[in-house]
C-alpha cells in the first residue's frame, strides 16, 4: 500500500510539473534576437512618442504573457467604463536607450491594442484602443526633393483657397494677397477614382492638413499633413468597404476645421461601413495630433449610444443605415450627427454629443443641417421658420424658413424675418458682428446676405457671389469664376479683389483663422513634390517634380501619350523632346507605370506615364 501511494504521490507531481511545462508561457520572457510581433508593436508606437527609432539593436526589452479582464489592459483610462472579457496579451518593458529610462507596454495578442502605460493610466500620447489590423502606417516616407522654407508674416488672418480639379493647388492668402501656393498633398500610393475628389480640411490654427482618398487596394485612407514640414504625419487605412467622412460641409471638397479641438491637437473623424456589408456600422475615432495616433473610438454598438435608441431613431435603426458626421469638437465633447446613407437629409439630424475622456454619450443641439458654430462662445447661427410671419410653402429642396436665428437658452432669438423669400447657408462672420445668410424668392433667385447683428440691418450683396467665408475683419467672397475679394465689417457691399486664378476656374474657400484663433503656421514648407514616397510596382524611381520642368525623351524616337486621367482615355501623343510642366502626381493607377499631370505650353492638361521596368519615357529640364 505504501508503495502504491508513492506511486501515485510521484505521478501527481509528475502531473503537475508536466502541465507547468505545457501551460501558456505566463512568466517573463528575456531578450531574443528576433522579438516577437507584439514586442515590435510595442517599439513601433514608441518610436512615435519619442520621434526617435526605438529598435532591438538599441534597446533591453522583455515581456510577460497575461490573462486580461478588460481591453483596458489592466491601464485603465480615467473615467472610462470597460467590458468585462478575456483577452490574453502582452506586460512589455522596454529600457530605451541601453542606459536610459524604462517604458511599459500592454498589447493585446492580436495586436489590436497596444497602451503605453504610465503610472496605471494610459499615457495621453499614445492611447490604445481596438482598431482593424493591419490598417496603422504611421511612418510616412516622402520624396527626396529640393524644398523651400518659407517664412510667413503677422497678419489679421490668413485663408486657403483650393483650385481643385485638374490642378489641385492650394493657395494661401491674406488681407495683402497670394503668400504661398502648394500642390495638394497625395496620399503614399493615393489612386484616382472617378467620380471622386479627395476630401481636405484644415486645422483650427492652420498647422495641419488632412486628406482623405484612395490608396492601392481601393481601399479608403486619412493622412495628417502638417504644412510647416511639408510632410504626412502619420497616415490612417481604412477597412475594406469602410468610408471615411471628415466633417461637415465648407464645401463638397473642403470640410470644416471643427473636427479638430479648439488647441488643434485633437481630431475626430468619422468611418463608415454600409448595411449589407461585412463589418456594416460606424464608428468615430480621435487622433492625437502630434504623431497621428488613435486615442479614442466609439462604436455604433457602444452601450452607451443604445441607451440613446428611444430617444434618437436613427440609433435604434439598422447598423449601417446611418453614417457620422463630425459637426463640433469642442474642449471635451465631440458632436456629430448620424446622416442617412443613400437618401436625402431632413432640416435636421440626430446628433450625438461624445465625451471621450469620461466614457458619456448624450444627444446634441447641433443638429441642423444648414448652422454655423461661432467658436468664441458656442453660439448657433441658423435658418429658422418664424410662426408669427408667413412664409413660402416647402418646394424642392427649399424648406420654408422665412427667418434666421440664433440659439439662446430661452430658445430662438430671431434676427431677421423676410416672409417672401426661402432663408438658408448661414454663416457667422466678423467674429460674430456679422451674419451671412442666402436667400431665395419663389423663381429660385438666390442671393447672398449680410446681417449686421447689433443693428439688424440687412445688407444685399452683389449677385455675383457664389460662396462666402467669415473672417475676424469680415469675410470672404469668391465667385464663380474664381475671383476672391476681401470685405470688411461696416461695408460689406463692396470687396477687395485679393486673388484671381489665371484663368476663370470655381475653387473653394478652403480655410480662415477662426473667430478668437490664431494662426500658429509661421512658415511652411514648399517641397518639389508633396506628400508620401508614391512606389509603382515594376517602375523605375521616379525623378519628376511637382513644381518642375520635363521633357519627353526616347532612344527609339516614339511618342509619348497624353491620358486624361491615368491610364484613362487618350488625347494626344508628344513627340521626343517637348516640353511641359508637370502640375500633379504621382499616381500608380494601373499598375504599370507611375503617372504624372502636365500642362503643355498650349494649356492642354492631361497624364502621362515617366517610365516602366525597362527605363524613362520623360526626364527632368532645369
């Protein structure tokens, strides 16, 4: 019997030390020379807090396999209220440099979280949440070529124009003229569709840029540009089928500034995936500024927003009939509304106020299609149907305002009444002195307006005027041939011409210093060519700039076509050596070459290709 128990006793510890030997690796693992995948995660993301290469060559690491309870990673953010689940991840030490100081990491297994953790909370710069993988390329390469610094003066405020199109310039201005002009950043691998013009917008302070468009794949990607580099912070790729939606208008092209925080170190972006599709719902995520990485995400599906369903419809609605977007994002709150997709939008929207740092989703006032937010104090500037005045039925898309108003805690203070016109665009201006509005009688005529708050006084401005922007001394007016004029406060009738495009073409005012801001952009940087290293499969390096001279160039003497987008129809073919501009690029659409736009000495724009795998097809011209 003795022996017998023995024999069992052995074979319990035998047991035991076998299942330590086969479990999970829970304990600390030392330094390899090949570091797994989420200790090279852990790297990458302090690289980009640090803006140094933090690599295994450079640094001691080791890392802990865990059990988890929550995606907070045990590194809970203040406030936030976490799912009780399992995942299993990643306790990652990394001491960078060799004899310098030691930073924690969590990273999920999958890697679909990674938090660098700074005394049991997230450090704010560099937060991590669960995003699709694979969709992250923060380190932007750019093209080696000659650039210019250029420094930018004191000014009552500075604007952007976007000559979009065939050109894509950017140009800005002040109360004195043109300052500076760039071609429009491309995103790494940016594509053309058609149909499509990438969407832009501008930073509160004017230090950065955001593109959102195609890359290859055909998938959807928002790149952070800042404008003093002349380079991609980061670049941002969205999941297959996934749209990705700046922020309310400026424009079909240009969005509004608002979807950054007031110190523009924020940004809240909107995605969205359509019913029907895998994956279908939306989402809005909030980047930090500074390197471009994702701090905070709401999903459609957050408990948070479900106890919203009674109260907004479009919540409760199926996932992936409405898409969000970013209206307001002020100190702490992001507002944005749930817009149908595929159907017309009402006079108003459901609108969500989202509290990123506390983990709290409530309804919004922001809800109006056609408002404007006045920055200094949050005042809304709407169209709005007086009930004392008669008013023009609802005809098309006209609704029957009669009125403008701006929102007060008593509710609508009406600040002009016109029974006989339809009343819509409103805009603040002047820094809240002024009210820009458009209005319409029954024939459709529209004009612009200019509403003098302290005195109520309309001011009928010249027909002429296709779209206006406020600025601290006025606004802005830009017709349909492209002429841009400055106007002051106490005499709005009459502009100034600041800017004309050589030829008449519609562009977009882009941008102004907001009401209360400054613009914090003292020089900016104009690069040969803008944007991230473009690398065409089976090409040769590309040599071309934009900004820059070239010339067709052959050792069999053939021609080189002219598309009219790339790979698109043909035009025209150029014979060896002529000459032309190159005003756009590059482009890989395709496959097979890497295009370029250029503007011929008679005006023609079209593509061409600079070359394949067997050699150039152009050339640069000093």
């Amino acid at each position: 019997m003795q022996h017998k128990s023995v024999s069992i006793l052995f074979r319990v510890i035998l047991l035991v030390v076998l299942s330590l030997t086969l479990l999970p690796s829970l304990h600390t693992h030392a330094q390899s020379n090949t570091p797994p995948d989420y200790v090279l995660k852990a790297m990458a993301n302090l690289s980009l807090v640090l803006g140094q290469q933090v690599t295994p060559q450079n640094s001691f690491y080791d890392w802990a396999e865990k059990i988890y309870n929550d995606a907070s990673l045990e590194c809970p953010a203040e406030g936030q209220v976490y799912t009780q689940q399992t995942i299993r991840g990643y306790d990652i030490d990394i001491q960078f440099p060799l004899d310098g100081p030691e930073y924690n990491y969590r990273v999920s297994s999958d890697g679909t979280i990674v938090i660098l953790c700074l005394n049991g909370r997230p450090d704010p710069r560099s937060v991590g949440i669960t995003v699709p993988p694979g969709v992250s390329t923060p380190a932007v390469g750019t093209v080696n070529t000659t650039t210019t610094v250029k420094q930018l003066t004191p000014a009552q405020w500075y604007a952007w124009i976007y000559q979009y199109g065939e050109t894509e310039q950017l140009i800005l201005v002040n109360p004195n003229g043109e300052q500076a002009r760039i071609q429009r950043p491309k995103l790494p691998n940016e594509i053309s569709q058609e149909g499509y013009s990438p969407q832009i917008a501008f930073s509160r302070d004017g230090r950065y840029m955001l593109v959102a468009g195609f890359v290859q794949g055909g998938v959807e990607a928002i790149g952070l540009y800042s404008l003093a580099t002349g380079s991609f912070i980061s670049v941002y790729q969205a999941g297959p089928g996934e749209e990705i939606h700046l922020g309310a208008r400026y424009g079909e092209v240009v969005k509004s500034p608002y979807v950054f925080n007031p110190t523009s170190t924020q940004y809240a972006v909107g995605f969205y995936t359509a019913f029907g599709q895998a994956n279908a719902g939306w989402k809005i995520i909030v980047f930090d500024a500074a390197s471009g990485n994702a701090l905070y995400q709401l999903l459609y599906s957050a408990p948070a927003v479900a106890a919203l369903s009674a109260q907004l419809p479009s919540v409760a609605a199926p996932a992936g009939t409405f898409f969000p977007i970013t209206v307001y994002f002020d100190n702490d709150a992001v507002h944005f509304q749930l817009a149908p997709g595929g159907s017309e939008f009402g006079p108003s929207l459901d609108t969500l106020n989202w509290h990123p740092n506390a983990n709290q989703v409530n309804s919004s006032t922001y809800s109006l299609i056609n408002q404007d937010i006045l920055p200094t104090n949050g005042m809304l500037l709407f169209p709005y149907e007086n009930p004392a005045a008669s008013f023009l039925p609802a005809n098309g898309p006209f609704t029957s305002f009669n009125s403008i108003a701006q929102a007060t805690p008593a509710g609508a203070d009406i600040l002009w009444t016109d029974a006989t016109k339809y009343h819509f665009a409103t805009r603040w201006a002047g820094n809240g002195a002024l009210a820009l509005f458009v209005n319409s009688d029954a024939n459709f005529v529209q004009t612009w307006n200019a509403l003098n708050i302290s005195t109520r006084t309309n001011t009928i401005l010249p027909g002429t005027i296709l779209d206006t922007l406020g600025t601290p001394t006025g606004f802005l007016s830009v017709t349909a041939d492209g002429v841009v004029s400055s106007h002051l406060t106490n005499n709005p009738a009459v502009g100034t011409i600041i800017w004309q495009p050589v030829r008449p073409q519609e562009v977009q005012l882009g941008w102004v210093t907001p009401a209360g801001g400054a613009f914090a952009l003292t020089q900016i940087t104009l690069p040969g060519t803008i944007g991230g290293a473009v690398v065409c499969p089976n090409t040769p390096g590309t040599r071309m700039a934009v900004g820059g001279r070239g010339q067709v160039v052959f050792s069999d003497g053939q021609p080189l076509r002219v598309r009219s987008t790339p790979n698109g129809a043909f035009l025209l073919e150029m014979p060896e050596g002529t000459q032309f501009v190159v005003i756009g690029g590059p482009d890989c659409t395709g496959g097979r070459y890497t295009w370029y736009q250029i503007q011929l000495t008679n005006g023609t724009i079209g593509w061409s290709a600079e070359g394949d795998a067997d050699g150039y097809f152009m050339e640069p011209v000093n």
